[in-house]
C-alpha cells in the first residue's frame, strides 16, 4: 500500500466533513459568500447566454440559485462530493409541477475528478472556492476541459498559499504534523490550466483577512463550514495542553488592533474550452500570462 504525501485529503474525510457541517454551514460561509459574489460580478465581463451549467463545489446551493436567476433559460447541474450539501442544495431549488414544465435544474453528488458528464457538453463551469479540496488539480482541468463545450467559458475561484498563514505558523512551533490544507501558487494553476487544453487563462489574486477574539474563535470558525483538518500528515490523537498552549501563545503574537488575524489569499481564474483545431497543442512554453481580470474584453454571443 503506498504512503500518501503528508499534505494529501481524503476525499472520503471531505466529503464526511462538508456533510455534518451541512445544515449549518450557510450560517457561517459568509467569506465563500463573498467571494461567491465577486466570482458572479465577473460574469458581467462575458458577453454571452449559456444554455447549460456545471456549479461544481455547489455546497448548499446558494451561487446555483443565483446562477439560475441570472440564467433563467439555462439548464443547470450543481454537483458537490458532500451528498449532504447536495440534498440541502436540491431543497433551494423552485418546487414545480413537472409534467408541466421542463426540469431545468438537476443535483449530483460526484468528486470533480471524475465529472459524469458527456463530453463538450456544458457552456458554462462555475466553481466557487472547490478547488483546495482536490489533490490533484491538473485531473480536474482535463475533466473541465472535456466536458467544457469549445469556447465555453470556466470561472472558478480558490485559495492561495498564503490562506491561514497565520494558523500553519502558530502549529509549526508546537510539532511537526500538517495542520493545514496545501494551497496552489496562482501561477501553477495557470501551467495546469494550459496544460489540459484549456485557453487564455486569464488570473488574478486578492487578499482578505478576518479577524477573531481568540485561537478557539478561529477554529470554531473554520470547522462551522467543514474546514476540518483532513491531511494524512494530521496528527492522530488528542492535541496536548501543552501543546494548543504554544499554539495559543504564539498565534498571540500576531494579535492586532482588531483582533487575531486569519488570512486568506483568493486566487480567481477565467479559461475558455479547447478550441477543436487546437486540442492537444501546447504552443505557449512561458505557461499562463498573470494580468488583471479587468483587461478581459467581453466575448460575442456564441450559439450552440
């Protein structure tokens, strides 16, 4: 049996994580809320009407019931690896007669790796802060990629390597196991992006930080949305008093005016489906080109 890396999530742990926290979690994701919303005012930016859409990392359903207003004419699959999350998200979704109106949204429970979706099928993927919770973000690409209709659009958001900064210093100097999710580098999400046959990759990052009374305000923060320590380098048993007191003392350090502070680092990105002549071809060897997403022109309608 191989050893996994110390940094490597169980999907299983995940999904078990997100789903107790399901009845809960829209009461306290106002961070995935926020940056839920920055991810929506993007879509100003892009000139065109999708006729079907993938929310992958849907959660409770609150970006696919904007999604759905926003798109009212759109067919729209919201998917989630945490089946809890799906079913409260199926609850949000209008209760109509079917016999006499088309089923325009439709819930899957499924692990983004492996998206149970046709190939070139979707005009639109939307994924709000889903992606550091997959081990291996490149799969996940060349999935986005397949099932991407050419010229398609991808938006997604996700955490960058400075996220709980604060928390991964404070258990470095009380032992050594892996307390924290690793988060990607904006530009290796670009190089992967490129590399799955995705084109003009287009990101951008921008800083946020919360700010709590104490160390335990800061992890019942994080575990009230499922964030909970799912690494192979975890420690296995009870966390010592000794030990959550150096924790303590040190995250004191770094206490500000307003409180303890916990960074996150948002990393959003933009992409279009594989052209057809160019899938397969790798013609860029520099990797993505970092630029603000404000330079992004708006792109004609195109229809399918």
């Amino acid at each position: 049996m191989s050893q996994h890396p110390p940094e490597y999530l169980d999907p299983h742990a995940v999904a078990q994580a997100f789903s107790r926290m399901a009845s809960q979690y829209e009461q306290h994701a106002q961070l995935q809320h926020q940056v839920g919303d920055f991810l929506l005012d993007r879509l100003d930016m892009i000139k065109f009407q999708p006729r079907s859409i993938l929310d992958l990392g849907c959660g409770v359903g609150r970006l696919t019931q904007k999604l759905a207003t926003r798109y009212p004419d759109a067919t729209l699959y919201a998917a989630d690896i945490a089946l809890s999350m799906v079913q409260q998200a199926r609850q949000k979704a209008p209760n109509k007669f079917w016999l006499f109106h088309r089923r325009r949204q439709h819930f899957v429970c499924a692990d983004a790796a492996r998206l149970p979706f046709a190939d070139r099928s979707v005009d639109l993927i939307v994924s709000n802060l889903m992606l550091q919770w997959c081990n291996d973000f490149p799969a996940v690409f060349q999935e986005f990629a397949r099932v991407l209709k050419p010229e398609g659009v991808l938006l997604f958001s996700t955490f960058g390597p400075d996220t709980l900064k604060e928390v991964r210093h404070s258990w470095a100097t009380a032992d050594e196991f892996s307390h924290v999710n690793r988060f990607v580098d904006m530009h290796d999400l670009g190089d992967a992006l490129l590399g799955s046959g995705l084109v003009d990759p287009v990101m951008d990052v921008d800083w946020m930080t919360l700010h709590y009374p104490d160390v335990k305000s800061v992890m019942a923060a994080l575990k009230n949305i499922g964030a909970h320590n799912v690494t192979a380098g975890r420690p296995r048993g009870l966390v010592g008093k000794q030990r959550f007191k150096q924790v303590v003392a040190t995250y004191e350090e770094l206490r500000q005016p307003s409180g303890l502070p916990l960074s996150y680092e948002v990393v959003y990105g933009h992409a279009m489906g594989a052209r057809l002549p160019e899938v397969g071809q790798q013609k860029d060897a520099q990797g993505a080109t970092v630029i603000p997403f404000s330079a992004i022109q708006g792109r004609k309608q195109h229809d399918k």
